[in-house]
C-alpha cells in the first residue's frame, strides 16, 4: 500500500511518537510511506538560510533503521508571519506532486493546515482520507486568537474523514463533539510491552546520575511544554528543603528547556534538579527503570484534558508508578489502576508523594510495590505487533472505500 502522511510538525527532530512507530512499522512490513512535514522549530536555529530549501530524506529512522520511509520537508521563507504561509504554499505544490507521481492509496493525516489542503486534493485525485488523531488539534493554534477557525477547519477535516483513527477513550467524546460519524471512528490504543530492568544497568545509571540509593527518583521524560506543570514543581523543589529527599530527572527537550537548565544552575537546591535534555529513544527504557516513579502532572488545559501521553504507557511498562493530574482522559483509561497516584495538580505532585510515603520504612520499595499493579493491567493491553495490523487494517478499510461516500 502507498500511504501519503501529512504533518503540521516536524517529523525529523522532534521526539519519537506514536506515529513515527506505526509508519516506520509498515514501510518496514513492505509498504511505501512519504511523509510532508514542517520545520516547526526553524526559529531556533538561527537567522540563515533566509530561504529554506526543499528538503528531501530517503530513509528517515526513528525507531527502526532501514525501514525506508521518505520524508520531504517543502521550502519555505524563514521570516515571522511568512515562514507558515510560504511553507504551506509550497506544500500544496508537493502535494499535487505526490498525487501525480507516488499515486497514494491513502492519505493519512496529523495537522490542521497541511489536513485541509490534502483533504481537498484527496477528493479531486479521488484518494481517501484518514485522520490519526492524538490532541484536541485547535487547542495548539498558535497565536491562540487563531483557536476558533482551527477549530471550524479541524471539525470540517474529521467529519469528512472516511476513517478516523482515536488513540485514547477520552477523545472519542471529543470527536462527538465534534460531531464525527460514530460508524466512522476506529479506537485503537497504543501498543505495551511489558519490560524487565535490567538492575545492575539501573544501578550504574543512578549512580552516573548522582541519585542516591535513599532518595526518590522522579522521572519525566518526553516534551517539555509550558503546561507540562515542570516549572511549577521544580521551583518547589530547588527553593525550599522541605524534599531534600527527591531527586527530578527530566529528559527532552521543548519550551521550557532553558529555564529548567538556568534554575538547575542557580538555584540553592539545584541539585535536585537534573535537566538531561534531549536522548536518544534507546536509552528511554533504562532511564524509566533507574527512577521510582513517572510523572505527568500536567497543568489543567484544554489541550491535555482528553489524552494520555505515550510517556505514561513507557512508565508503566517498565512497573513504575505514576503521579498524574486528575484529567478526564487519564481518569478514563486508567483511573481504577493502583499505580497511579493522582494530584489536582502540578503545584500539589511533590507534597501528594511525599504524604504518600512518609511513614514508610524504605521509600522506594514501597513505590515498587505499587508499580506492580501495573503488570496485570499491561496483560489487558494489545502488544505493537497487533495495534500495527489494526492500524493497517483501518487504513485498508479507508482506501477500500469511495470518497464520495
């Protein structure tokens, strides 16, 4: 099968997710994936090229090299106001090309903008059209004065969707808000592996990391939006010693980077605070197994309310408890799973554990203990082996049908 994918972000720097696993998964099983994105952090890498030319990667790896998959980032001018609207230009010129010369089976898409335009092309080339859909997509507008035309674009996208793929329970209620046919929607979750440590590899990584054998681990990996709720704990825990006994580790890179590193560095408690930035997918196993406990306490927003990041899969499939914001989508997957411990917020993470353990005889065996809660649950879930197959399927059954339908 010939897949066309289209992406408002860019599919070559920024973290592994799940749809990088899903195509390179299939373009290694044999079928030919191209990929449109957008250099989405341009702005970060300096004033020049002014002009940005087209872009274009043979075999880009995320996960499994070799698996062929081809992404072509179109050109743009890398100007405010000018570098979205030159690139999404540019990019209706490449998807006229693809149409015409890589002849998709079906388009898949994971943007707004780029979405539309492919939507529209689809129909007069007569290709279907599938959506994958993790986020409430207009809440990520930005300037966000652009929230509600995204939101009229993103409802016209996915109801015209001959497939729409859903990743979490909570965002089948929102595509009923946004009015998507029922008998068009296809739920299908990430793939869980559940996964040994290795413990004298987590031994070395803690003591590589400074963490003592006493102190309690928390790891947050993956990126670092402003909402992510990490400025708000670190600044609790460099500015008082009220939990001296905690150690946060956080890996990725994103929005908040330089302000985690600065407070790291200047702090009195900075060394409670450990900002790794960006690592390789590899070595994220082995760092989840050096920690005690995963964290998303993610501040309230739109933009979270209904998902469940695949960062909370890694932790679980590891056997490491969670602190997590009480939002609709997490409570709906997994609010009856003992490993979870859920706070209102990121400004009530650190206290919420530490009330949690104080009492306890060994901290951190205890915190064990609930992790593993979190095997049972992994036994309940498809591995990726199967979320792929179904994946593949739902995209067949896309192209299978008319797009007049």
């Amino acid at each position: 099968m010939r897949i066309l994918a289209v992406q408002e972000s860019d599919w070559i720097d920024r973290n592994p997710i799940l749809h990088h696993r899903m195509l390179e998964s299939l373009a290694l099983a044999g079928d030919s994936v191209l990929v449109l994105d957008y250099d989405l952090l341009w702005h970060r890498k300096g004033r020049r090229p002014l002009i940005q030319g087209r872009r274009e990667i043979n075999d880009s790896t995320k996960f499994f090299a070799g698996s062929g998959v081809k992404v072509v980032r179109p050109a743009m001018i890398r100007i405010p106001g000018l570098a979205r609207p030159t690139w999404l230009l540019m990019t209706t010129i490449e998807l006229i090309r693809a149409f015409r010369r890589f002849g998709p089976e079906v388009v898949v898409a994971y943007g707004l903008s780029n979405a539309l335009v492919a939507r529209v092309l689809a129909a007069l080339f007569r290709v279907p059209f599938v959506f994958h859909i993790f986020d409430a997509l207009h809440t990520l507008a930005e300037p966000a004065i652009l929230a509600p035309v995204a939101r009229l674009v993103e409802g016209a996208v996915l109801r015209s969707s001959r497939v729409v793929i859903v990743v979490h329970r909570g965002m089948q209620d929102y595509l009923q808000q946004m009015r998507v046919r029922p008998d068009r929607i296809r739920f299908i979750m990430n793939g869980f592996e559940v996964r040994e440590p290795d413990e004298g590899r987590v031994a070395r990584l803690r003591r590589e990391l400074g963490i003592a054998d006493d102190e309690v681990m928390i790891l947050f990996i993956g990126w670092l939006y402003s909402h992510s709720g990490l400025l708000e704990m670190a600044r609790v825990l460099v500015n008082t010693n009220r939990y001296a006994g905690y150690r946060l580790v956080i890996a990725g890179d994103g929005d908040v980077l330089a302000e985690l590193r600065a407070m790291a560095h200047r702090s009195p408690g900075g060394s409670r605070l450990v900002v790794l930035g960006k690592r390789p997918v590899g070595e994220m196993p082995d760092l989840i197994a050096a920690a005690d406990v995963g964290l998303f306490a993610a501040s309230p927003s739109l933009t979270m309310r209904n998902v469940v990041p695949a960062k909370v899969d890694e932790y679980l499939e590891v056997g490491r408890p969670i602190v997590a914001t009480r939002l609709p989508g997490m409570l709906a997957e997994l609010g009856a799973l003992q490993s979870m411990i859920w706070v209102d917020g990121p400004q009530d993470a650190l206290g919420t554990l530490d009330a949690l353990l104080r009492g306890q005889t060994d901290r951190r065996a205890f915190l064990r203990h609930l992790g593993t809660f979190a095997r049972d649950y992994g036994k309940q879930r498809e591995t990726w082996a199967q979320v792929t197959a179904r994946f593949r399927a739902a995209l067949t059954e896309g192209a299978a049908h008319s797009v007049t339908e």
